[in-house]
C-alpha cells in the first residue's frame, strides 16, 4: 500500500507541475522539472533508507523524530477534531487540556526555553498535517516534502536568472543539483520547508509592491521563523539592505550594506534590552554547551538512551555569552564551515560526500576569482544580498556545532546562495577566451 501511495502522490505532483503557470521558468522545461522532481524523491528515499537501516536509532533519527511526534496530534483528530485543528495551527494550544499531548511527544518542547521561535513545531505539524493524506506511511510525506522544497528551489532560480541569464547551467546546478541540496532538501527533514518558504520570501520580496506579494513574503517570513530561526534572522539584513536599495537607486550600495549590517548588528546584540527576550548570545552558548554534550556522549535519546559519541566530533572554542568572545570566535568558525571535513576527516560516505562538495565549491570559487568581471560592472546589490546570508549562517552554524557532519546538513540551505554570489562576479568572456572548453557547461 506505501508503494501505491507515493507512486500515486508522485504522479499527482508531476501532474500539477505540468500544469501549473509558476513552473513556466527560463531555461527549465517542464519535463526537466519532472525529471528533477524525481530525482528528489529517489534523494529522499535514500535519506528514509539511510536512516532506517544505516542509522537505526529511531529515537534520534531525525526524519522519524517528528513523524512519530505528529502521530499524537493527528490522533486526536480521532476523539477531538477541534484539539487537532488547534496544534496544527498552534491558534488556542496552549490550555491545560493540550498538556496530554504535548507529554507524549518527545520534541515538541525544547531543553532550553529562550523565548525564541520552536522551530520543531513547524515539521511535527507539517507531518500531521500530510497524515490526513498518507494513512501512517511515511515515504508518502517524502514525497511531499520533496514537491514542497522543488517549488522553493524554482523560486530561487527565477529569482536570480534574471541576472545570470548568461550561466544557466551553472544557475541551474547550484540551485537543484548541489550534493547536499538534493540529499538534505528532499528528506522529510526541516530542510525543505527552509527551501519552500526561503525560496518564496526571496522571490515574492522582488515584487513587494503588490498586495499578492505583500501576503506571501508576511506568510514565508512566519513560516520561516518557525522553521529555523536563525536561517530567518540571517536573510533578514538581506532583506532590508535589499528594500533601501530598491527604494533609493543603485547609488552607494557598498555604504547601504554597511549601515544596514551595522545598524541591524547592533540592533541584534541588543535586543533584549529593547523586549523582554533571552540574549542571543546566551542563547548562542546555550546551543554549544548542549551540542558539545550530545557529540561527547552526555545526552539520552527519548527512550532513555545514551547517545554514542559523535563519528566526526572537533573541537572548537568556547562561546562566552559576550561580544567579544562571538568575533574573536567567528574566523575559525568560518573556516570550519567553509572548509571542513578534511581529506583525512571523510570517515564515512556521507562526509565523502560533504567533503567533495566542499573541493567542488572551492574550484568554483577559484574560478570565479581567476575570472572575474571588472569591479564596476558587477551587480552589487544581489551579490552582496547573497553573502550576507551566507556568512552569517556560516557563523551561527560554526560558533554552535562541533560536529563536522551536522556542520555539512545545517550550511545546505546557504550553498546555493554562496554559489551564486561569485556565479554574479564570473565574467563568461574571460573565461571562454582562457577556458573555452567550459563555455557550454556555463551557459
């Protein structure tokens, strides 16, 4: 019966994306987006196979961490529909009566209360939401996240071909083709509802000044928020670097972006003495203290059990919850993100997989450098936007995580936006007089 399901639910999206006007891209068929729809679903199909007879832990794998999460609030469609339609919005949740429920799940709470968005709220409702359609099988919710996180990738892409109409197969790779793109965005994970609603706020903020518009990017930035918090507080400067300059002209873009960053990075440090919510370098440190024990074996799982030491653990520098220990962290935690694993740390598949992505990204950006546009001829402003994005989350994700394969899985949603970004300064002539050979997989 799963096998008929998902083959059913997967005909019914390659249906929907032959049909659909949103699909009607530059570059893309239709029948290619169905080709990519469908290497997604083989993607999330390894990740189901991968955590099922790989990792067999289900108690601390985390495309069933939720799933089973989700099955006590689509239960209660059983004997209170009212109680389910109340925790899958979370509009009226929050009485006594809820606590039976929430006690029987085993994540929807986090450790650490910091006041701050729970972004495990958002794929337990997801998948107890898909439940109305999937009758319990899980690959059946594989194949919606992957339709999910395909429409949030062709969000990015119509995004910025506009401005590498020039390199559309290199557009295209960086944005659906990327290892760590097509095996994390296609998993019932967090990580394509990142891409979805990422995808959509960046798309549907271009065109801002219509009201169709002005409700997706309100609808994205909330779901966002709820996804992952710090993905959203990383594009956020982005965002309004982004609406100054489209509001004021291209004039002094290098001088916007850092009164923006600077103005918002204040802002940011400072936050809880403007409302009453933790400090997010508390929090920071929170986050490190907690994943500096789950990689050396301090944590239970929700059975009981103690979590193994981490395969691919490193050692990185305490966060203090001050200013000056996040930058005097913040280079190493940079290059940990950016360059790791090394040759000698790829001790399994996946962190092959991790590793050679990396190699990958680094001779793109080698090229990139070699080839480069004139300074002034470069479109800035979307440059810019891009790595704001990416070096904060590059940072967060750092300071935070000294498990090198979390590392790989929490920078994916950043890949193509960093690829992207020296896409932007890659001057194709250049190339194709030095490098001819290379001028068809770019265009």
């Amino acid at each position: 019966m799963e096998i008929l399901l998902t083959i059913s639910y997967s005909m019914l999206f390659i249906f929907l994306i032959q049909k659909m006007k949103f699909f009607d891209v530059d570059g893309i068929s239709k029948k290619m987006f169905s080709a990519i729809f469908l290497f997604k679903i083989i993607a999330g199909l390894a990740v189901w196979a991968i955590y099922t007879f790989y990792y067999t832990d289900r108690a601390t794998a985390d495309i069933y961490k939720y799933f089973d999460d989700s099955k006590v609030i689509f239960d209660a469609l059983k004997t209170n529909p009212v109680h389910y339609f109340k925790m899958l919005t979370g509009i009226g949740n929050n009485g006594a009566e809820f606590n039976s429920y929430y006690t029987q799940m085993n994540f929807w709470a986090r450790q650490h209360d910091t006041n701050v968005l729970n972004d495990s709220h958002t794929i337990i409702r997801f998948n107890a939401f898909v439940r109305l359609f999937s009758l319990g099988y899980f690959n059946v919710h594989t194949v919606f996240m992957c339709f999910l996180s395909l429409i949030g990738l062709t969000a990015i892409y119509k995004t910025f071909v506009t401005y590498l109409s020039d390199k559309k197969r290199a557009l295209f790779f960086a944005v659906f083709l990327l290892p760590s793109v097509l095996f994390w965005g296609s998993g019932v994970l967090k990580e394509g509802i990142i891409f979805f609603s990422l995808g959509l706020l960046i798309y549907y903020f271009n065109k801002l000044f219509d009201l169709k518009a002005i409700l997706f990017v309100g609808t994205m930035a909330f779901l966002l928020g709820f996804s992952k918090f710090y993905v959203w507080l990383s594009i956020l400067p982005g965002l309004v670097f982004l609406f100054w300059v489209t509001k004021s002209g291209q004039k002094n873009v290098a001088l916007k972006f850092v009164i923006v960053m600077t103005i918002l990075g204040i802002i940011g440090f400072n936050i809880e003495k403007i409302i009453p919510i933790q400090s997010p370098l508390v929090t920071l440190s929170q986050k490190q203290i907690e994943f500096n024990r789950l990689s050396s074996g301090e944590m239970t799982d929700a059975t009981g059990k103690v979590i193994p030491i981490a395969n691919s653990a490193i050692k990185i520098k305490k966060l203090d919850p001050t200013f000056i220990s996040f930058i005097s962290n913040a280079p190493i935690a940079l290059a940990n993100v950016f360059f790791r694993p090394f040759v000698w740390e790829m001790k399994s598949v996946m962190m092959l997989m991790a590793g050679l992505e990396n190699v990958l990204i680094l001779c793109v950006i080698l090229l990139c450098l070699f080839f480069i546009k004139p300074i002034k001829s470069i479109a800035w402003t979307p440059v810019l936007f891009c790595l704001s994005f990416v070096i904060i989350q590059f940072i967060v994700i750092g300071e935070t995580t000294p498990i090198i394969g979390a590392i790989a899985r929490y920078k994916t949603p950043a890949l193509p936006f960093l690829l992207i970004a020296f896409l932007l300064v890659l001057d194709t002539q250049k190339i194709s007089k030095k490098l001819p050979f290379l001028k068809k997989t770019l265009n």
